[in-house]
C-alpha cells in the first residue's frame, strides 16, 4: 500500500510503501472488540466495595423473642432484609484482567491500523520538527491539515518540542511507537504516524 507522506505544514514530503500485512488488512470487528475489552478491564481499578452484615455497625442483640410474634425468626437487625443492614454478596475488590495472548494483540493492533489506512483516516507525516515549537504554531497545523481529534504516534522517542507545544490543545494525544494501542487508536477519528513511527511500527509488528 502506498500513501503520499506529508510535512506539518500540508506540503508534500514523498510518499511512502505500507506494509499490507499490517496497514492492508479486512479489519475484524470481533478482533478488535476482544483487544478493547482487555485494555479497558485491565485499566479498570476495582475497587468497588460494599459493607456485608460482618461489617455494618448495629447492636447485636437478639431483636425480639424467637417464638409466639407470628413473624419471622430474626436474629439481628444486620441482616440484609432491614433498612441499614449489610448487603449480600455484594461487590468486593477484585481485578477486572484477564489474559489474552499477545499474538492477539499484536492481530488487534494489525486490524487497528488497518481500520484507519481503509477508511481514509492514517495520515502520514515526514517529522514533527517545528521551525518555532510553540502552542501557536502546533495549533496552526492542526487547523491548516483539518485535524479534529487525533492520536499522533512518533518513532521510539517523542519530538520533546512538538510534545511540549501540544499539551495544552484539546484533541490533540501523542504517543511513542510503543505505546500505539487498539483503543486509543480507534477512539480517535485521525490516526498521524510520523515516517519513523511507520518504520518503528512495522519492526515490532513483523
């Protein structure tokens, strides 16, 4: 797959050759689904936690005699049937992650990129280099190339200058090679990958 490489500034910069194994692929709904769903349980904290009749603080004394009120036998105002009593087998904290085996990720990340070549939305840049490294300057590029909310993934190292002016614009992520995932790729509408992020991308994923 060739694609025509472009400089920040929208002029022309070349083009370049896409590996098909990891930008030409049908992207896969299920696949990706699958990846999505092991990022976002694994980020999930899981803390969540309620009190059970051990913990709540109540009297424990026996609420009214066992025989002859024509009620029900109770024990203690703990229990879940009373207003203020403990839960039952409510949530607990527990880890959400589970495994999925890094060749499926790695097919995630394929489909990913793929996802975007296919539907018009990988752009290409030569580099991040600013004449000026600036908020100004960044913004400026951003609104000449038509970006909106866009992911923009660098080589092994992120341009510390067009990272810095980058910050503070909102819509605007960046990434190094590595950190490139199925989930922060798809959940943005423009995929930039610099030249050198191609080629870090390609070398991990071949």
């Amino acid at each position: 797959m060739k694609l025509d490489v472009i400089k920040l500034d929208a002029g022309k910069a070349g083009s370049i050759e896409l590996a098909d194994e990891i930008f030409g692929l049908e992207p896969r709904g299920d696949i990706l689904q699958r990846v999505v769903r092991w990022q976002r349980n694994k980020a999930q904290q899981g803390t969540h936690s309620v009190l059970g009749k051990s913990d709540v603080s109540y009297s424990t004394k026996k609420i009214y005699r066992q025989k002859g009120t024509g009620g029900a036998r109770h024990g203690s105002k703990k229990a879940p049937t009373f207003r203020h009593g403990g839960v039952y087998k409510g949530p607990t904290p527990r880890s959400h992650a589970f495994d999925l085996p890094k060749k499926v990720r790695a097919l995630g990340l394929k489909h990913a990129l793929s996802a975007k070549a296919t539907a018009g939305e990988l752009v290409v840049v030569e580099d991040l280099n600013l004449t000026d490294a600036k908020t100004s300057a960044v913004a400026k590029a951003v609104k000449e190339n038509g970006w909106k909310r866009v992911l923009v993934i660098d080589g092994a190292e992120v341009n510390e200058g067009f990272a810095r002016a980058a910050r503070n614009i909102e819509g605007v992520d960046i990434l190094p090679s590595m950190g490139a995932n199925v989930y922060d790729i798809l959940k943005r509408d423009t995929l930039v990958i610099t030249r050198a992020g191609v080629e870090a991308l390609e070398a991990r994923l071949k």
